[in-house]
C-alpha cells in the first residue's frame, strides 16, 4: 500500500481508526521482535572470537587442539606462566605511561588552543584557525619517516618521550573543545573577566569545568588511540624492556609456536585494559563519536 | 572531520566561503581600551596558542614539511644528511615500479572489499538495534568491543581463528561440508580473510554512527506513515534509509580513508605475504624506509599516499556540497 493512497480512503469512525491501529500496532510489534532475535544472533556470533580465545586460553597448551568449547582440565597455567616470565608487566607500564601522558598532553595544549580560539581576539587568530585545520588532513602514517629521522637526531628513539611526544598535537582535539567552548554562553566568563579574573583564570575556574564532557571524550579517545597506535611506536620502540603493549604482542607473535593457550592468554591480558576502560566509560566513548565522528 | 566548524556563520546563504564563526565580525569594530583588554588583543591569545603550536610544528608540520623535501633526496637511512638532490627521480622511480602499483591495487581491493559490508551491516543491525527496545547495551558491547582493541590483540586472535584445521573458523566451514580455505596462505584468499577479521573488528564504530543517525529522524514521520498504512519495509526504505543520505556519506568517506590507511592487520596476520599478495600502502613505505633503509624513496611513497587520501576526502567535499547546498 503506498503512502499516496490516503487520499482515496473513506474518513474512519474512531472505533474503526482505533481497531485499525491495534492491529497495525500488533504488526509492528511482532516486526520489532523479530529483529530482536535476529540481531540477538548476530550479537552473539560477534562474541564468539572474543569467547574463544577466552576459552582457549583457560586451556592447558595440550588440550588446546580438542574442538571443543569445554574445558575439561581449567587452568589459569598460561597467564601465570606469562606474568611470570615478566615482559608483559613492562609493556603494560610503557603502554600505561605513554598512553596517559599523551592524553594529558592533548587535553592541556588541545583545550588552551580552542580557548584562544573560542574566546579571543588577535592578529593572526583566523590565520592559526586554517592552519590548525589543514592538521586534521594529515594522516600521522605519512610521517614515519621523517619523525624517526627526527627523533633520531636528538636521540629520542627507545625513550617513552619517543611515542609520547608525537601524540600530543591533535588537531581534531582543538575543534572539539572549541565547538564544545563556543556552546558555553559568553556572558558567563565574561562577566568574570570584568570582575577582573584574567584569562588564564577564566579557562581553568569556568570553561574547563564546564566543558567536563568534551575533557573526557578527548582525553578517553586519546588515551585510546595512544594505547592502540602500532605502526609508530613498532618503529621507534626496539627494546623489549619498553615496549607498548601492541608492539610487544606483534614482535612475540609466532614465537609462542603451537602453544595456543600462551597466545591466546596474551591476548586476553592485552585486551583487558581496554575491556576495562570500554566498560568503564561506554556511554562517554559512543556519544563522542555519535557528536563528532572521531575515528583513529 | 570537524564536520560543524566547516559550516558558515549563521544566516550565510552562499557556503563556499567558509569563515569560523566569531561574534567580533558582527559586532563593531571600536578598539577602546577596555574592550581590547577583554576580547585579549594582542599576545594572551598567541600565548595560550603557543604549547600546541610548539608541538604542532614540531611534530606534525614540520615532520611533513621535512618528509616533503626529503622525498625530492636520495636520502638514506644509515647516513646524515639529505644526500644527492634527485628532483622527480624517487617520485618517478615509485610510478615505475611494479611493486608500488601492487601494493596500491592491494590497499583498494581490501578497500573494495572491506568497505560495502562495513557499511551494509552497521546500516542493517542498527535498523534492527533501533527497534528493538531492550538489550541495546548488550549491542553495543558485542558490536563495539572489538573496536577498541589493539589491531595486535585481534590479530592474535584470528590467526588462531584460522589456524589450519585446529582453527575455529576452520572447523566450522568443515563441518558444514566446504573444503577449508587456505585462509592467510593463499595469496588469492588472504585478502578475503584480512577483510573477514576487519569487518569484525571495525563495523563497531559504523554502527554507533548510524546508531546516533537514527536517532535524528522525527518520530512523526513514522506515526503519520503508519497511521496512512505504511508497513515496517516501506517505512525503511521510504523514510528511515533516505534520511540517513548525510550519515551515510559520512560513513563512507570515513570508512575508505580508513581502509586505505590498513598497515596494522596485515603486518602482524600475513606480513604482507603470500609472495606480496597482501602488501599494503604503507607497508610498502615501511618496507622501502625501513628494510631498504631509503627514506627519500619511502618519503615519496608517503606523498603519493597522502595524495589519495587528500583526493578521497577533496571528492567526498565536493559531491557533499553539491548534494546539500546548506552544510
């Protein structure tokens, strides 16, 4: 029935309209559950890799070739076996220091820029503003080679400074605090400024706490990014004793041979920080990317 | 993208000359003393500009300033200096060789291959996640997950997946009575199966996208369509998908630079093997820089990455313009 045909119609009695809409509500409810289901299925196949390695890795490395989801013999063999061998806790550290002070860096210069951008006026403002939008056209790959150069002039390379410093400029950070700043009424802190605060003092007592939403998608998503970056810090960290966490497991990989349930438990710890931080704040990383569309 | 920030100032009717919106273009220009203070003229505003810009300039544009003139070099890895001027020689040398136009047409087969399903899926289950009214964090989570691990942990995982007849992925194509495939050993197939493991892991983020899209769309316009006899399907594709157009080109331009910008899975699943079948872009520029040791080549390689990347998003501006005068 096409939605033109409305005009043919007869004009309903109400008790007709409301039995016609009863039905067309128990069509619309029966519809609605069955994609429910469907999307169930879908849902639970999407699990299933994650299930598995699980799985595998509460397995002892012998009994990893049976095919089957029970474990017959549970042992947590493997995830011992590797936080004892120990690499793994230094890759969690470097991935935890890096990651966090690349976070903190972006938030800091990222908010600081917006600010000026947002609140102020000077020479050269419109200038800054188009050069701080070509940034987000630059994809940080095409870099690699000169930053190593770079960071191997001055002897960075094998530091922490190494993957931290790179991460911090974000263009796209600038102007998600800045749309974020530009919502906040004006009248606010200017009324601060004519009481006398300068500012620095506006930023930090008025903006920023009231830009506490566009803080924390910024800084999860750069903590995120950071933790999960590889192909840089796979470059510019060598040494075992620092390495990320993603660099770490992809130099390993191979060498754990037919000892599935070693891999497999790696993989579980290396994920488990982010499970952690997705559970933790879900809500704030689907709504920054549903408003901005950030994307790694 | 900066999707907003590109639009122009309220009430502009012509958008093609975009300006960030400032309340001091309105306002008069008048410069008494108390309100240059105020508005901060002069240096506080480059002062609180100053930390990223540092960090900007060293890392991001200088690095591709650097990266440019380099790549006009015989630059080496294992010695100072630019080294012998080779005007277009590295930029001829990459268009000339077989291996550089392989590795492109490797990085838009897994762009062709990886981008449909991406956005044909996320648009599927979030029509079906937006009726259903329970469970959507259990959606969320099992969609979105996988998107926030590290490429390592995935990669990890899915070589397990496609071990050989131990793997799961293995066992189930044989008990449904398929030959198994030679998932990352046949240079035919290994490409299909790195886009098997990129589906999984990144519909994730389209889907949270659409998501946010449909929750846009007016709930009258269902009411009205229902109360005039239009079933579930019509509403889908009458009302629900043409007013997604805008996330959708959205989704689509993210997703091909995305899939363009693949280094991660192949370098960790297949090492670009079999015999390079699956050698991407930018594994093409690590290879040239970093095993071959020559930057000035490996920086051209990068400039003539970031130029398809630049021709993607210049197309996508261009054909959203057109479409809607407004953004």
């Amino acid at each position: 029935m096409a939605i033109t045909t409305h005009k043919d119609l007869q004009p309903l009695t109400s008790t007709q309209a409301q039995r016609y809409a009863a039905s067309a509500d128990r069509r619309m409810r029966l519809f609605n559950r069955c994609c429910t289901g469907v999307l169930i299925a879908f849902a639970l196949l999407w699990l299933v890799p994650l299930a598995w390695a699980l799985d595998t890795a509460l397995k002892p490395n012998g009994e990893t070739i049976d095919p089957t989801w029970v474990i017959e013999n549970p042992t947590l063999a493997s995830f011992r076996a590797l936080l004892a061998q120990g690499d793994i806790l230094n890759w969690y550290a470097a991935s935890f220091i890096t990651s966090s002070l690349a976070a903190a860096g972006t938030v800091i210069t990222a908010s600081l820029a917006a600010y000026a951008l947002s609140r102020m006026r000077f020479r050269f403002r419109l200038l800054a503003f188009w050069f701080i939008l070509i940034g987000i056209m630059i994809p940080r790959q095409v870099l690699i080679v000169p930053q190593f150069r770079e960071l191997g002039s001055v002897d960075l390379l094998n530091t922490y400074w190494a993957v931290i410093l790179p991460s911090i400029p974000t263009a796209i950070a600038v102007f998600v605090f800045k749309q974020f700043f530009d919502g906040i009424p004006k009248d606010l802190d200017e009324a601060a400024r004519i009481d006398g605060a300068g500012f620095f003092h506006t930023y930090r007592r008025i903006v920023m706490p009231l830009a506490r939403p566009a803080v924390s998608a910024v800084a999860i998503f750069s903590f995120v990014w950071a933790w999960n970056d590889l192909l840089w810090p796979l470059l510019a960290l060598t040494n075992p004793q620092i390495m990320t966490i993603p660099v770490g497991l992809a130099t390993v990989q191979g060498t754990y041979g037919i000892r599935y349930a070693d891999t497999m438990a790696s993989a579980v710890l290396g994920a488990l920080p982010l499970v952690l931080v997705f559970l933790l704040f879900q809500r704030r990383i689907v709504e920054g990317i549903a408003g901005t569309g950030l994307k790694g | 993208m900066a999707s907003t920030e590109i639009t122009g100032p309220a009430g502009t009717v012509a958008p093609a000359r975009t300006e960030p919106r400032t309340t001091g273009r309105r306002r008069s220009p008048s410069g008494t003393k108390r309100e240059n203070r105020l508005s901060g003229h002069g240096w506080p505003g480059l002062l609180f500009l100053a930390p990223f810009l540092v960090m900007y300039l060293l890392f991001i544009v200088g690095p591709a300033v650097y990266g440019l003139v380099m790549s006009f070099f015989h630059t080496s890895m294992v010695s100072p200096g630019l080294g012998e001027f080779a005007g277009f020689g590295n930029y001829a040398e990459a268009l000339s060789s077989s291996d550089f136009w392989s590795a492109l047409w490797q990085t838009i087969w897994f762009t062709i291959l990886t981008t449909p399903p991406l956005i044909a899926l996320a648009l599927v289950f979030a029509l079906l996640a937006e009726r259903a009214r329970r469970a959507r964090w259990f959606f969320r989570l099992a969609f979105f997950l996988p998107y926030i691990l590290p490429s390592a942990v995935v990669a990890l995982i899915w070589i397990w997946m496609y071990t050989p007849e131990l793997g799961l992925l293995s066992r189930a194509v044989t008990s449904l009575g398929f030959a198994e495939p030679d998932w990352l050993g046949d240079p035919d197939f290994a490409m299909v199966s790195l886009a098997i493991t990129t589906v999984w892991w990144t519909l994730g983020f389209n889907f949270v996208l659409y998501l946010a899209g449909l929750q846009e769309i007016p709930r009258e316009l269902y009411e009205a369509s229902s109360i005039d006899g239009a079933g579930p399907w019509q509403q889908i594709r009458l009302i629900t998908v043409p007013l997604l157009a805008r996330t959708t080109s959205l989704v689509v331009v993210l997703q091909v630079i995305a899939s363009l910008k693949v280094f991660d899975q192949m370098y960790i699943m297949t090492q670009g093997g079999p015999n390079y079948a699956t050698r991407s872009l930018l594994q093409y520029v690590f290879d040239v820089g970093f095993t071959d040791f020559r930057s000035g080549a490996a920086a051209a390689a990068s400039t003539l990455f970031f130029v398809v990347v630049l021709a993607v998003s210049a197309f996508w501006l261009v054909m959203t313009r057109r479409q809607e005068p407004e953004l």
